[in-house]
C-alpha cells in the first residue's frame, strides 16, 4: 500500500506492507533509528513517537498506514535550528539518561505531556510517564528534567519577543 | 549531590556533565539494532513448547516455501560445523547451541531461519515443522537432587548434581552453632529473576569472503573475551574476528555470555558469505537469555543470649537449569558467596553449595551485582534481622554490636577475603541520624498501639568487587586484568581506550575525568573509545562492577606512565636535569621554583616538535593493570514501609541509601547509579520473578507478566555518603554500580517483616506482592 506521511516536517510517500508497524517504518524505510523497539507488546514506550503534534503512541503498536497523512515527530526532529529543545538540555543537565535506550521514547512522551499540560506537578509526570519503562535511572532524574524543561519553556514564551532590527 | 556544575579540567570528584549523551538525546545512539548492512540477511529462531522433550523430526519443507527464506539450520546442520555444542562461561559444562536430539527447557532454540527480511525469517520460522515426543520434565531443584529424571543425558556422570562447593571450617562451626545460646536456622529463598534490559540482545555476523574477516556487531559486555571465545569455537584466528560493541542499551549482566542467535548468525554468515542480523524479542530475552539468582539457602547463626554472634552456617542449593553457564569466574563456581559473613565479625563459619540441574533456561549470571554477592547479602542481612528478634535487640543495635571494626581493616574473613578499608559503625550512624530512626521507631510504637502495619528495615552489607587479581581470578584461563591506551595528540587533546564497555555506566566520561586529573588535560578533550576490539588494548569487559577498580586503576597507572614521560621533556623543555622536575598542581615545575610551569599540552606539542635528545618522540602509554586485591564497597540502607492489612499493599515511604565505594570519580554519575540500582532491587523485592508452572511453562515470558517498575511505583530515593578510600587502588576508588541492587532487596524486606512483626509472621519470600503479604496476614490471624 502508498501511504503519504510527513515525519519531522518532510513528506514522505512510500509503498509498505500493511503488517508493517509504524515503529520498523520509521527505522527501516526512513533510517530514523532514533526510534528504539524494546518490547514487542507496547509496555515498555521506548518506540513513542508524537502524532500530528499532540499525541504520544507507542509506534510498535500502529500500522504504518494508520499513519497515512498524518505527521509524525521523533527525536531526530526536536532539537530545531541547532539549539536542543528545552527537554533534550534538561534530560543532559538533570542526568535523565544512561544507557540512552529509554531516552527517545521519554522525550517524546515528556514533549506531549508539557504541551497538554505546561506546569505539571510531580505526580502529574510521574502519571504521565508510567507507560514509558526505564532501567536505569530510577526516574527520579528523569521527573526533574522535565520540571526544567516545563520551567525553561515556560520562563521562553513569558519573554519578551525581541524588537526586529532595523537593517 | 545531583547539582550539576560547569566542566572544569582536573576533574575527579566534580559533577561534570556526560560527554555521552549529545548523541542519546538526539536519537543518534548507535545500538546494535541500528546498523544495516548492504545485502543484509536475517535470522529468525524457532523455539520448543516443551520443556523437555526428545525431537522426532524436523520438516522444513514448509519454511523454505516461503520467498525469501534461504534455509533453516539445525543441531544437525551446525554439528557438521562442530558449531552444535559450546563451551559454558566458566568452561566447565557445554551447552547446545540448537537442540540436538532433545530440547531440555521450554523456548530452548531448535532451529533458525535465514532469510532476506526480517519478516519472511519469522514467517518461516512459523513454519519449520517439529515433532516432539514429550518427556517428564524436573522443575523444582529439590526433585532434581533425587535424580529420579535425568535432564543431561549427554553427560558421562548418570546424576542432575553439578558440583559441590565449600569454604570455611565445618566442624568448628557446627560446634560453635551447637553450644551458642541462641540458634536461628532460616530457608531464604533468592527467587529466580531476570535482568530484562530494555535493548534486547542482538547481532550482525558480517563474514567477507573476500578478506576472511569476520565481524561481529553485538551486544557485548565484553568484546575481547568474546573474540577469544569465538576463535577457540570455531578455530578462525583471532587476527581475523573483530568484535564491535556499540551502543549498549543496559547489560545488567544479561549481554555477558554467548547465546545461540549469536552463534547461528556467525555461522550462517561463514557459511553463505553474506552478513546476518538477529534481534532477539522480548519473549525471547525473558525465557532464553541468562537469568540470575535462584538460591535456596538455609541460613544458621548462632549467638550469645546478648546477640553477639558466634558462627555462621549457610548450606545452598543453586537451580542452574538445563546447562552449568553460570557466570562465575573459573575458581570460583559459587562467585563471591563467601562474602555471605557480611560486615560482621564471626569467629567461625562454613559455606556449601550444590548445584543441580532442572529443565529450565540456563543462567546464574551476576544481574548487577558482583558474582552471587546479592544472594549472599540477602542472606547475612534478612538472617541478622530474624537474629535482632529473637534477642529482642533492635536490628540497628545488633548490627553496631557485631559489625567489623574500623581498626581490624585490612579485615580477613572467615570465609577467604581480606576486606580493605571500611568504617561501618560511623556509616550507619550517619544513616540513623539522617533519617531520624529515634522519631521512626517511635512514630511506629504509636501506629502498633493503633494496628497500623509500619516498618523500618536496615541493610548493611559489604560487596567484594573489582574481580579480579589474576592470582585467583580468570575465565577461561584468561586473567582478569583491565587495561589502558592514553595518545596524546600534540595540540594537549587524548584519545583514551580501554578493555571495558559502557552499557550507561557513563565510561566516557568518568574514564576522561580520571585520565585528566592524571595529566592535567579537559576532560572535555579526552575522547574515550571501548568496544572495538581492532583497536582497544586486552580487556575482560564491564560487569560485576569491575571497571573503576580494574579499569580505572589501568587508566590512572597509563596516565602516570605518560606523566613520566612528559617528565623527560619538561626536563628538556625547562633545561633542569630530571631529577629536579616534579608534578604538582597539574603541570611540571622545577623543585623550589612552582611559578615556572611547562603544562601537560605544552610537553604534549614538544613530543611531536621538540623533542629531548636522544628520546622516543610521541606521547603515548599503555598500563595492563592487574589488581592486588578486590575492592569492598559497603553501605548503610534504611527503608520505611507502610502495610495495608487489608490489602497487603506496602508502600515505600522513605528510602535512604548511605553508599561508601572509596573516592567518588562524578558525583552525579553515582547517585544516578545509586536510583538505577536501588530502582532494581525494589523491583526484586516487590513485584519480580521467573516462575516456572510444575509441567515446565515458563509464566514471565513478556512486560505483562514480568514486571519492571515505572515512575509511578518507583519510591523517591535519598542519597548520602561516606568516604573511605581503597588502600590499595591508585585513586582509592571501589566502584558502586551494583551496591544499591546488593544492599537494597534486604532492607525492603526487613522493612516489611518489621511492619508485620506485631503478627508473629518473621519471613516472606520474595517477591513481597499484595497476594504473599495478605495471604501471610490472614493465615497469621487464624
């Protein structure tokens, strides 16, 4: 089947089996391996991708073409114009990461749960992340970062917008 | 602790940022997953319902009928190779590779399916047709010992027993135990579990006919001693195998032995000249890959009636499933389990083990914890709260009473290790003051006389790290030594390698922060590289929390082998003979003149430009460090629970973990590791465990029913320290990835035992789920 989806902001058409699951799509059509597969049965959230920019799902379970004209945004699109995004310097500066293999997924969650929710509470994130598994870092460190990226995002759209310059 | 600061150079000790983690935060990891080979194959494994069963006949017919399938090996087809059997890790045992004549454990491999997509090898996998003929299995290993059903028919000795294991003095023990006072004797069980890192186990076996090469992209904790291993199997010389460890997506244990996809995908790549990937599932990983624990121990102490003790007795037996793979250094089949004594003083004890065989998944790996040191401290510390109870001594008391003092360091234990530095008394009392144990027990004297269920549990435990001094410590017959590459480049920058593997430890890092301060370089300009076996020096790779005490040793002792030579050109560059040349404050001076400084990057630039006279330009070294001891990192655990006696669900109010593990290389990389740990053993203590039914059907086989805890279970963690440096390690560090999974399934279960202790109930096995805990309350009630 030829589905048509944009994935970090590019269109994309391609042919897919219908059994192919949307997680192998993005890893294996499109090379976006930032992606990650972990568990074959959607617990463990490291395949969480954000659909048309407000909704986190597990991509290991959606078809690809359930995708068809949607837009999709993995890690590899978050950081944008060479500045990380707020999440990726706060999951850095918190230590929210080791082995790396949850990181994609969490950013991804944590980035449609600020955008539903822009000053969510510790219990609120710890809610918002408990479908996404890490074995690492006990969470504790993952829970601040997204408190400092909810702050930095906040602190950024309560500034003033700078003056065009006059050229 | 977790405040981070800007890098400044000359860093052990600072919380420096990971240098790591631009790529993980990016999506540009690099795991085994992620790599893609032109004309890439793929293999799919096809696994045995039954956990035992003899295989009448194997039809392929089916599988090969599906486009895209190339072919289906078998026990049969790897024997031609001599590929159907391998040697086990410690080299003791051997295990089949694809079931050959019989399957011994439910999802044992029995074939593979080589095709040219991911999806046509698991539809042909769907369709290899196996005919079993289904035998008894033996499940529990106390069935086994009678030797009723025979699970190794292949093995000259006609018996399930592997070996028996013992350290110590029997008989002064048993007399010690006879005459104390006080005898407590306890069947703890430390329940079968599994590492289940998030990234499953995968490979790409790439064969070029052209070159003779073989390269291995795999999941390897430890990649030299699995090129060696792979060329004594298959006879390729070791020059031709190269072994790349990528981006490892959490080990735990779990990516240190060799598994059949492994082998089948080499194979099949030698074979038909083309490379092959194989990325196990979750299933797969949970029912085939190596499992760790399953320790039934009675545990006897003896003690005065005072609570002083006087002997110690633990008698194991060790369910090792179908094959001997446990991951235990050759010496020592039983890993480290006579650290079992603890930080307390015994005047006498003994150890035995048996080990036997069942029809289940292979394993007994050290999921994150240095060799059975986990089963051991469970023991000591769960025997030493039933002990506090029936001596009526508060469990914070008893422990103060008996542990080892600071003044008997370097402590030799009964049971054969010198223990080398550490402050236990003053380790506990700070974790009693900070949590303010005095206000706990007294908050829950009042929750008693309102029958309210509230706990506290302690754990004290010491691990014995750092495997290992070659003297005593090899696999294989490969010592167990680390190693160290520092080339420094003329403009003051390093690349930096080393035998272990990062699998989130944070190598890169804290390998360049140790080699800076050594040299007075940034960290941020030292680049560190492992995993590559073509270009990193020998090493025993990343478990068991073995690489700060081995590695990290190696890297200050090549670091100091650089300064050495830097030594001879400061002389040069300062015109003072060498002799008057020192090292301090991170660069060189001449003695009694500190203003006149050459720094580590101007020598570095003269090695290349302006060399001494008569001297070997560069500036490079390599130091194969071979430790003189293990190191023993220890820690005070406090837990404080809350039971609910109608539902038997605890909660984990507070959890303060003291960890001393010697110097401290990234403060923040510690406590993250303290969280992950800690993460584990609440995940073992409360919800973890591989459960075989009484037919052989492994009942964990996926996330639903194996369970890792998420944010929201996980307890907030309280993190502090102490200090005591390794004597013997060249920056005093210990190590400390595992103490928290050591020390803290005890102190949960402390806690809850303490919290039900009012009910006369004195021990759950773990995993304390809401059904074991209410069902103990109610059968406590009648």
């Amino acid at each position: 089947m030829t589905i048509t989806v944009t994935v970090n902001g590019t269109k994309y058409v391609r042919d897919v089996e219908p059994r192919t699951l949307l997680a192998y799509f993005l890893r294996e059509s499109l090379g976006l391996t930032g992606t990650h597969i972990g568990c074959d049965s959607s617990h463990c959230g490291v395949c969480v991708v954000v659909l048309d920019g407000e909704r986190a799902v597990k991509s290991c379970n959606m078809f690809a073409v359930q995708a068809d004209g949607h837009e999709i945004l993995t890690v590899e699109g978050l950081a944008a114009g060479g500045k990380l995004h707020p999440l990726q310097q706060a999951f850095w500066d918190q230590h929210g990461l080791q082995c790396g293999y949850c990181t994609p997924g969490m950013l991804m969650t944590s980035y449609a749960l600020l955008g539903k929710n822009s000053h969510p509470s510790e219990a609120e994130i710890r809610d918002g992340l408990s479908g996404n598994l890490c074995r690492c870092t006990g969470y504790q460190n993952i829970v601040k970062a997204v408190e400092q990226a909810a702050a930095t995002i906040g602190a950024e759209a309560a500034a003033p917008v700078p003056e065009p310059v006059a050229s | 602790m977790s405040t981070t600061i800007d890098p400044e150079p000359y860093s052990v000790g600072v919380s420096m940022k990971r240098k790591e983690d631009q790529r993980f935060i990016q999506g540009h990891g690099n795991y085994v997953d992620d790599h893609s080979i032109p004309g890439m194959l793929h293999l799919a494994l096809v696994h045995s319902p039954y956990p035992h069963a003899r295989i009448v006949k194997i039809d392929k017919t089916a599988a090969l009928a599906v486009p895209g399938v190339l072919a289906v090996l078998t026990g049969e087809d790897l024997a031609a190779h001599n590929l159907a059997w391998i040697p086990t890790f410690h080299g003791y045992d051997k295990q089949m590779v694809l079931c050959v004549g019989k399957a011994l454990y439910q999802f044992q491999e029995v074939a593979g399916v080589i095709a040219t997509s991911r999806d046509a090898a698991h539809d042909g996998a769907e369709l290899v047709d196996v005919t079993y003929e289904p035998l008894d299995p033996v499940i529990d290993p106390f069935v086994s010992l009678t030797d009723k059903t025979l699970v190794r028919e292949d093995r000259e000795a006609k018996t399930n027993h592997i070996y028996h294991w013992e350290v110590g003095k029997r008989a002064e023990t048993d007399a010690a135990l006879a005459a104390a006072d006080v005898h407590i004797n306890e069947r703890i069980v430390f329940q079968r579990c599994h590492p289940a890192p998030l990234e499953p186990c995968g490979i790409i076996a790439d064969m070029d006919p052209a070159t003779g090469r073989l390269t291995l992209i795999m999941t390897s904790q430890a990649p030299h001693a699995h090129r060696t291993v792979v060329s004594l199997v298959t006879g390729i010389p070791e020059d031709k195998i190269r072994v790349i460890s990528p981006d490892i997506g959490g080990g735990f244990g779990n990516k240190v032995p060799v598994y059949a996809g492994y082998v089948v995908a080499a194979a099949a790549s030698v074979v038909i000249g083309k490379p092959v990937k194989w990325v196990e599932t979750r299933t797969e990983n949970l029912t085939c890959t190596g499992f760790a624990r399953d320790y039934h121990m009675d545990v006897e102490i003896g003690a005065t009636k005072d609570g002083k003790v006087t002997a110690l007795k633990v008698k194991t037996v060790a369910d090792h499933g179908a094959f001997d793979a446990a991951a235990d250094p050759t010496k020592y089949p039983a890993g480290l389990f006579g650290i079992v004594t603890g930080s307390y003083d015994f005047p006498t004890a003994f150890t035995e083990l048996d080990a036997y065989f069942t029809n289940k998944a292979p394993g007994g790996i050290a999921y994150r914890c240095s060799f059975r040191v986990t089963e051991a401290s469970y023991a000591i510390e769960r025997a030493m709260d039933i002990l506090a109870r029936r001596v009526n001594l508060d469990p914070s008391e008893l422990r103060l009473k008996n542990f080892v003092r600071k003044d008997q360091f370097p402590y030799p234990s009964q049971l054969g290790f010198v223990y080398d530095s550490g402050d236990y008394h003053m380790t506990l009392k700070k974790a009693l003051d900070k949590i303010g144990y005095a206000d706990l027990r007294k908050e829950q004297a009042e929750k008693r006389a309102r029958g309210e269920l509230m706990g506290i549990g302690i754990s004290t435990f010491t691990e014995a790290v750092g495997a290992g001094p070659s003297k005593h410590f090899d696999i294989m017959g490969i010592k167990m030594f680390d190693s160290a590459e520092i080339r420094v480049h003329p403009t003051g920058s390093a690349i930096l390698r080393a035998g272990t593997k990062s699998q989130g430890q944070g190598h890169e890092t804290t390998w360049a922060q140790i080699a800076a301060e050594e040299l007075g370089l940034d960290p941020q300009n030292i680049l560190v590289e492992e995993g590559d076996t073509d270009t990193a020096p020998y090493g025993l790779g990343t478990y068991a929390s073995r690489s700060t005490p081995v590695a990290g040793a190696a890297i200050a002792m090549a670091a100091r082998r650089v300064r050495e030579k830097g030594r001879n050109i400061a002389a040069h560059l300062l015109e003072a003979p060498l002799a008057d040349v020192e090292w301090s404050d991170h660069a060189f001076n001449v003695v009694g003149v500190p203003d006149k400084k050459i720094t580590m990057q101007q020598v570095a630039f003269a090695a290349y430009t302006n060399p001494a006279p008569d001297s070997e330009p560069g500036l490079e070294a390599t130091f194969y460090y071979d430790p003189p001891s293990l190191t023993f990192p220890y820690g005070a655990y406090l837990a404080v629970v809350e039971v609910d006696k109608d539902t038997g669900a605890v909660k984990v109010r507070r959890f303060l973990a003291i960890d001393d593990c010697g110097t401290v290389i990234n403060p923040m990389i510690v406590e993250g590791q303290i969280h992950g740990g800690l993460t584990e053993g609440f995940a073992i203590a409360f919800m973890q465990e591989i459960v075989y039914d009484a037919s052989g059907n492994n009942l964990n086989t996926n996330f639903t029913d194996y369970l890792v805890p998420t944010s929201l279970e996980t307890p907030h963690w309280e993190t502090d320290s102490t200090c005591t440096p390794s004597p013997h390690h060249p920056i005093g560090a210990k190590g400390v990835g595992e103490s928290p999974n050591v020390g803290s399934p005890a102190a949960f279960v402390n806690a809850v035992m303490d919290a039900l202790s009012p009910l006369g109930i004195e021990h759950i096995d773990m995993p304390l789920t809401r059904e074991k805990v209410w069902t103990a309350i109610q059968a406590a009630k009648k």
